[in-house]
C-alpha cells in the first residue's frame, strides 16, 4: 500500500485488482466514466500537472486499456475509498500549509477536469452527428453503441509513486474483464476531490450503472434538452497525451461503417438480396389458370401460341401465380407425369385423361394427355368438325378442374381468388361449364372467366379459299351438335343462333360470349371491326350487346428472340447482332449476307422488300402479285417466305422464274429465315385485308426493318403512319386493300429510303426505341382481371 504526499486518502488494490480509494473529506467520490469503442489496444495518457510543494502533481488516467470483444456488456469494478489510520504513515507533525497547498493543487486539477469534460461535451456532439442509428457490436469488428448500451468492466490498478517526485498520484488502468453474466450496475466516481458537487452541477448526475441499457438510453434522450454534457459511447481520444497515436475522425467515420455493415448484414442474419421487392400487382395479386389449345414451343400453328407461352411469364413477373393448361400432343421432355388421372363422359363414353407439369420461367405448366390428342401436333385442328369438338369438350372439361386436382409445387391452386383465360372458340366452352357445372351449384363462386378473341374468322376452315361456299365448320354446326357438349337442356339458347352466313344453328363462341365475365380481343383497331356486320362474322350482335365488358389489347412480343442484338440465327453465314447504336453497320451487313444466301446481287442502294406469312386470300397475297411488274421496274430486290394455297405457291414460284436477279421464294417456313429476312430486309410488307393483332410488323420494328402495311386491326394500331413534316411515325399505311394504294404507300417509301436518307433512319430508330414487351400487355391484362373478380 502506497501513500500519497500528506493526503487524508490511500491508493490500494483488493485481491480482484479493483481500485480503492477512500476519503475523509467526501466519501461519494466518483470518476467520470466513458464507454470505449473497441477497435485495437489504445493507450491513454492522463493530464500531468505540476505544482510547487511537497505533495507534486497529479497524473491521472495513464494505462492500458484492453478492450472487451464485440456483443458483450461490460462492468466496472467501482473505486471505493479505505480510511488512513494514524499509525500507518500519517505524520502529525506537518505543516498546515502544506496540506493546504496540495488541496489548492487538488482544485486545480478539477479545473482542468472541468475542462476537459467540457470538451468532452463538445466531441459528442461530433461524434453524435456521425451516428444515425443504434449499433450493435459484432464479433471482431468496432461499433459505437447509442445510448450507453455497452459498458466494460475496469479493473484498476495503483502505481508506486515515490514521495520525493512532485506527483499526486498516478491511476493506471488496467485491462476490462471479461463478464459473461448479467450483473447489477453499480455507481462509479466521478472525481478524485471535492469539488465534485460542482461538476456534477455543471456535468449532470453520476452514470447509475443499476439500470439497463436501454433505461440509460432512454434517460439519456428524456435529458438530452435540459443536460449541458452528452456523455460519449467512446473513450475520447483527445485524453491522450499528444505524444500517443490517436484515432482520426475519418478513422471513427471507417469505424462506423464497418459497424453498420455488420448490423445489417451479420446481426440480422440476412442481405439485402434476402428482401425481396413487393410484387408489381401489388394488392391484385391473383391465380391466374390459361387455356389454349396450343403453346409455344410444344405446339403452335400461328400467334395464338406465341400469346399461350409468353403472356403467362410476363404475368408471373408481376407477381400472380400462373399456370398454363394445353393439350400434350407429343413426347415433350420437360413435362413429367403429376400421377393424377381422371374419366370424363364426353358423347356417353367416359375418357381417361393424365395430368403433366414442368414449371418454367415461374409458371406451371400442365398438359392433359388422352388417346384424342396423341400425335396431333402437326395437325392440331385436323379431323372431322365432330372429332374436332370432341376433343374440345374434354379438354374444357379437364382444364376447369385443373386447379382442384393438380398439385403444382405441392399446393393446388384452388378456386379462391382464381381467374381463367380462355382463348378463341376451342376453349370458349370452359366459360359455360364453369357456370354450369359449379357456380349455379354453389362451387367456384370466386372464379372468374375471361374469353379472349384471337381471330373469329377461325370459326371457318377454309377449303377453297377465297370462295366461301364450301367450308368446313370449326366452333359451328347444326343444333343436333348441342348433344356433344354434356349441358343441361336450358343452356341451348345459348348455343342457337341465326344469322345470314350460318342460318340456325349452334355457336359455341356464341355462348362463351354471354357466359364469360369478360372479354378481350387482341387490339383496339379489331376490337372495333368485331362490331360491324363485315368484321363480326356473324356474332357481332352479341359483341354490341356485350360491349360493356369488351376490350381491346395489343399483343407483345418475345424481345428476347426477336431482338437483334442477341438473336441466335445472326451469329453465322456472314449475319451479325446489332443494336440501336450500330444499327447503320450491322443492318447493311444483315442485308449483305442475306443477298449473298439467296443468290441476289449484293447491292447496298436497292432497297429489300420482305414478306413474311400464309399464302392465302387474308394476307392479301394476291394484291402483291398484282404490284409485282411495277415494283420490277423500281428497281428492287422481293423476299417471300410462306406457304398456303396451291395456287399461290406456285405464282411466287413463277415470279422467281421469271426474275431471276430480283425475286426469291421460298415456299414452306424456315424460323432461322424468318429472323434473317426480318433483320436483312429494309422494307416488310403486310397487305392483310384483315388482321387481328399481327405479330411481324413487331419483329420488324423491333429490328429496324420499316413496315407498309393495311391499316386494319392491330396494324391500324402498331404501325402509325411516317408525317415528313413532323419526322414522326413508324412506316406507311394505305387505307383499302387496292392494289393501288398499295403502290402509292410503297411508291413513297422508295422515295424516302432513296433521297432522305436521315428521316428514314429516324424511323428505323424510332421503331427500335419502342417497348414492345408482354409487360405493358400483361398489365392491361391485370385491369380485366381485376375488374372480372370484383363482379358479381
């Protein structure tokens, strides 16, 4: 035990290394306490004063500190003072002066004290501005924890100090223990002297250690206003003697982030890639079942299949759980066997039906595999019209009990919050035995339906083209047909109609018109044709008087197959991918290399003129063959690709005979020359005397290829006419299917490409920059969907 000058008080250490002070003057001594920010061992210095007189200078605070690990809640072991007793030192016969010299030295050091807190003050309002959030502390790294959540437990030891050195004292303290228990907190000093009162005065009241972290924050935000000192979670580094290294404020600011990165990413236990975002339906979130009697690329004969496997992803990007429901045809690889089977009476015979999945790209796909459908994919609608509506009444009546019987994922979809999408006449049963056969018996009260057109004319199969008097009927047939479909007899006034084309007889797109809860049709332009007497087919009636749940959506595209950039079939044979910003150079090379392929003349100052689609009477082919001697004299380069009519395959055979340097024909169909005349060619032509939506016209924007097209249906509402006066619009347009508009629409076109290089490239970009997506349709999508679950 040491004694200090002629002080009434000792410095001694108990058996646990605790400091131990005592004093006759003030028995509540107390120290000012400050949480440290552990990063490494730092060394703190204490102030050294000097004075004349036996009793020297004070030092105070000078050690070690050895910081505790992250995550751990420290305690101090408080100082606490042990009485001098006479015998053990204390020399009655000294001076009165010097005594009282060494408490005028005592009062000095508590103003420098004072001081010092002050500053202290001041660096947490520092070091506050640098915090924003409540820190945790994690294992191996540093963090400041807000509010004096985290204390260390000090253990102190005393130095011997020699009585002839001008000295007061020296505290040293020494490394925190380390404390794995809950402990209660106790008071520590905050002061050697008396004066204390004073600097609790102007400093607050003593850190009470008996309450938990978060009472200590608490207090600490409740005084914030009415306190003068911010008590810092951290050491403060300016205690240190200036010689010692110190920690920089961008060091603390290093610190911080570290701190708050590890909170984030290792104390919550999960990243932000863990979080995902709300969905885009947001609240309209719902499960949404499709049904079509083709989807790509398992089946397609036309774009109903490129509808049936894209717009379903682009649903499921938007948050709803979709599936897609179609007949299996063929061996496909990626379905497997659910296990679920089940008999339908279709025409007094019951039929077994197996029930495939694959999920792909977020949705479920399900096929329903029978006898009726194997083997049919290249001839989906084949057969006669009995066999043909045959096998679309089991498949409706398989698809609407899809979401009861098939576990997709392990859960079935169920009839909550559930839509089906129907498409064209092949499925437009499913509408009438969802109402028949459940919801007027109380089941699937919160399934809705929705019936979307394709193209109505498919009600007909066309033998002899363009003369409709002999045909085979699809979706129509005398009303003795009624007997197939397996309905109650009050459901054959939906069924009946008569009209000029078919007289009386039974529609089945008649009754999925009036049963479904809505109705879309693939573009705005056809929408509105599907109400007149010429464009209706019949069934315009029903539409006019079901306007009310009507609309027309444009269909999107696969910007991912058909996009220049990364098309696949661009990648050899000369080809190359392009973008907008290289759009001048790869589309001529395109273009060379499609010349080269098809033995035309490479020249760069022709312009190519492509066609794309079924030779036959809708795709207005004949109009072509008409315009055919006037565009040889413009000097130009023709591609077509198609077949169809016999007829027809064997003109454009004619015309290649007959220019050799100028046409190419190619009857059948070639996907890998579709993308390539669609990225070569500078001019596609689609003189359709009717069309839907139309899908070519898309590609070819989207690859900057210019359209001259009919504007009819959805080309009316994809390709806007160019206006030179404004340098706006998409390509030209004509009015009527004439063959001389056709040439006044093309005859303007030449001239552009020729003499106004800078406009037609302008249209070029602007039918590259557009968003051709299913994104924006399938958000039109979900409108219908909604507004059909919210009707009753």
């Amino acid at each position: 035990m040491a004694s200090i000058g002629s002080l009434h008080f000792i410095m001694g250490t108990k058996t646990d290394n605790s400091v131990l002070v005592h004093s006759s003057t003030n028995p509540r001594l107390r120290f000012p306490f400050f949480t440290n920010r552990p990063r490494s061992s730092i060394e703190v210095s204490g102030i050294n004063a000097s004075a004349n007189g036996s009793a020297g200078a004070a030092r105070m605070c000078r050690g070690r500190i050895s910081w505790c690990t992250r995550g751990k809640l420290w305690r101090i072991k408080p100082l606490r003072a042990i009485r001098k007793s006479s015998a053990e030192g204390e020399d009655a016969g000294e001076p009165e002066d010097a005594l009282q010299a060494t408490i005028e030295k005592s009062k000095k050091v508590l103003a420098v004290q004072r001081e010092l807190l002050q500053q202290i003050s001041e660096r947490r309002k520092l070091v506050s501005s640098i915090q924003n959030s409540d820190i945790s502390q994690e294992e191996g790294e540093a963090s400041f924890e807000q509010g004096n959540e985290s204390f260390s437990n000090a253990e102190s030891s005393s130095s011997s100090v020699d009585k002839s050195v001008d000295q007061i004292g020296s505290i040293v303290l020494s490394s925190y223990e380390h404390s794995t228990e809950e402990k209660d907190f106790e008071t520590v000093p905050s002061a050697l002297s008396g004066g204390l009162d004073e600097i609790e005065k102007d400093h607050g009241d003593a850190l009470p250690f008996d309450k938990s972290p978060s009472e200590l924050e608490s207090s600490n935000h409740v005084g914030k206003d009415s306190s003068k000192t911010e008590w810092s979670d951290g050491l403060p580094t300016f205690l240190t003697n200036p010689e010692w290294s110190m920690l920089k404020d961008d060091e603390l600011i290093d610190l911080k982030e570290t701190s708050e990165e590890e909170v984030s990413d290792g104390a919550t236990g999960f990243t932000s890639e863990d979080v995902k975002p709300p969905p885009l339906a947001g609240p309209n979130v719902m499960n949404v079942i499709l049904v079509a009697a083709e989807c790509a690329p398992w089946s397609k004969t036309g774009g109903l299949g490129d509808v049936a496997g894209a717009l379903p992803k682009a649903l499921a990007r938007r948050g709803h759980r979709v599936m897609v429901v179609a007949p299996r045809y063929g061996d496909y690889a990626e379905p497997q066997d659910s296990g679920v089977r089940k008999a339908y009476k279709v025409d007094g015979q019951y039929m077994e039906v197996a029930y495939f999945h694959a999920y792909i790209d977020g949705v479920d796909f399900v096929f329903i595999e029978s006898a009726v459908f194997r083997h049919m994919e290249h001839n989906i609608y084949g057969g006669k019209r009995e066999d043909i509506l045959k096998r679309m009444v089991l498949f409706c009546k398989a698809a609407v009990e899809v979401p009861w019987l098939v576990p997709c994922g392990g859960v079935c979809y169920g009839d909550g919050n559930l839509a089906f999408i129907a498409n064209d006449w092949h499925t437009a049963l499913l509408p009438v035995y969802l109402k028949a056969y459940y919801r007027d018996n109380g089941l699937m009260i919160y399934t809705r339906s929705i019936l979307v057109i394709h193209n109505i004319a498919h009600q007909y199969k066309e033998l002899f083209a363009w003369i409709i008097s002999v045909k085979f009927i699809q979706g129509r047939g005398p009303v003795a047909d009624f007997s197939f479909v397996d309905l109650p007899g009050h459901y054959l006034d939906l069924f009946k109609m008569n009209d000029p084309i078919g007289g009386e007889h039974f529609n089945i797109f008649a009754a999925g018109l009036k049963t479904a809860d809505r109705v879309v049709t693939v573009s705005h332009g056809y929408a509105w044709e599907l109400k007149t007497v010429d464009g209706g087919w019949g069934l315009h009636g029903i539409i006019n008087e079901n306007d009310w749940k009507f609309r027309g959506i444009v269909n999107g595209i696969d910007t991912e197959d058909w996009n220049p950039q990364y098309d696949v079939f661009l990648k050899s044979d000369g080809y190359t991918n392009y973008s907008l910003e290289t759009l001048k150079t790869g589309k001529a090379q395109c273009k060379a290399a499609l010349q080269k392929e098809l033995g035309l003349p490479v020249r760069e100052d022709v312009p190519v003129i492509g066609f794309i689609g079924r030779l036959d009477h809708q795709k207005g082919v004949d109009l072509i063959a008409e315009a055919i001697p006037w565009m040889m004299g413009q000097d130009v380069q023709l591609i077509m690709l198609g077949s169809g009519r016999p007829d027809l395959e064997e003109m454009l055979r004619a015309f290649e005979h007959q220019h050799r340097d100028k046409v190419r024909g190619w009857v059948g169909f070639s996907v890998q020359t579709a993308h390539r005349i669609t990225a070569g060619a500078d001019i596609l032509l689609m003189p359709s005397r009717f069309e839907p939506c139309g899908l070519n016209q898309l590609y070819a924007m989207n690859c900057g290829t210019i359209p001259v097209v009919h504007a009819v249906g959805g080309l009316r509402d994809t390709v806007h006419p160019f206006n030179p006066y404004e340098e706006s619009g998409l390509g030209w347009t004509f009015d009527s299917a004439e063959v001389g508009k056709l040439i006044h629409a093309l005859g303007n076109c030449f001239y552009t490409y020729r003499d106004y290089k800078q406009s037609w490239e302008g249209i070029q970009r602007r039918g590259m920059m557009q968003d051709l997506s299913w994104d924006h349709a399938a958000q039109n999508y979900e409108e219908v969907l909604v507004a059909a679950k919210y009707q009753w």
